[in-house]
C-alpha cells in the first residue's frame, strides 16, 4: 500500500503477509434475480483481473472486459 504514496515508506516487507477476503450475501430468492446473478458475476471477474492490485503487487486497476 505505501508504494502508492510518495511520501510513504513500507516497513516489515518480509514479516507481514496480508490476507483479504470478501464475503457476498443474499437472500435464497434474491439469488435468482438477473440483477444479482450479474452484480456477483461483475464482482468475481473484477476482483479476479485486480487480484495483483489487491495483493499490492501492481499498482493500476484493470477494468474488467477492458
């Protein structure tokens, strides 16, 4: 995170390991609406392509189906 910043510095490099998770949610009935199915399908391919933006190993965001 601190690479993004030029005035930031990055400490413990090699002794922390960051983790993120996301957890989506809905409804039984809600999941069977277009609108939802879509939104998960745009999030899942939105994070898979920015997964190195999101592990701080690249610094663009990729825009999905770009």
């Amino acid at each position: 995170m601190a690479e993004t910043g030029e005035r930031l510095e990055s400490v413990l490099d090699d002794e922390v390991e960051i983790v993120r998770q996301f957890w989506i949610t809905a409804r039984q009935e809600q999941r069977r609406l277009a609108r939802v199915r879509l939104l998960w399908d745009f999030l899942r391919e939105a994070l898979e392509a920015n997964r190195a933006l999101l592990m701080g190993e690249a610094r663009e965001l990729v825009l999905p189906g770009a």
